[in-house]
C-alpha cells in the first residue's frame, strides 16, 4: 500500500514539473516576442517616424554641450515644420489648463551653466 502511494506522489510531481516546464517555455517565448517588438520601437527610423508626427523636425545645425559647459557649435534654432497636412481634431490642438498644446514639445530656456571656481584655502588653518 505504502508503494503505490509513494508511486501516485511520484506520478503526481512529474506531472507538475511537466506542467511548469510547458509554462516556462510559452513565457520565454512571449518575452522573447516583446523583446523583438521593443526592439523594432527603439530603432532610430520609429524614433524619427514619431519626431515627424509630433511636427519636429531635424535641426542641421546643432549645438552641443561640453562638460566644462561651454557651448560647441553655433546654436540656431531649427526651420519651423511646413503645415499638417490632416486637420487636426479639436481634442488634439486645444490647449490644456497650463496653456500647452497636447504634443507640443516645451524646452526650458536657461542660460548657460558656468563652472565654479575653487577658492584657495590656506594651509595651516586652524593651527
């Protein structure tokens, strides 16, 4: 009696394992699907796409910013995008409460960092 017992728990714990295997795999396979398909959102052409349909535009003459702060390049801002051509609904263009428009990008104007420069301490202070 206590053999047959043993045997069905046995029986009962591969049937288990066989399940979770059968499930381990069909979860690695959906994570591997929604990896490609982050994949394929995280490509420089989907972001341009999305850039174009938000209404940005590339700007050919960037500038950038060195570590020390300083400004590399000459920064201009870039060529105002041509109209839409959908008409958009009055949802997407009414402004919000706080006066921006769903989809318009807001850049903070802010003067350039400037880097602080260390005051000598003398030494033997305190002495």
């Amino acid at each position: 009696m206590a053999l047959l017992f043993l045997n069905t728990e046995l029986n009962k714990g591969a049937f288990t394992i066989k399940q979770q295997k059968a499930t381990a795999t069909k979860l690695e396979q959906q994570s591997e699907q929604i990896q490609q398909s982050l994949n394929g959102l995280d490509g420089p052409g989907a972001l341009a796409s999305k850039a174009s349909q938000m209404g940005m535009v590339p700007n050919p003459n960037p500038a950038f910013l060195a570590p020390n702060g300083s400004v590399l390049g000459s920064p201009t801002p870039a060529p105002t995008p041509s109209a839409p051509t959908t008409t958009p609904t009055t949802t997407q263009s009414a402004p919000r409460p706080n006066g921006v428009v769903p989809g318009a990008a807001v850049l903070p104007t802010t003067p350039s960092p400037t880097v602080p420069t260390p005051t000598p301490t003398p030494t033997g202070a305190g002495r």
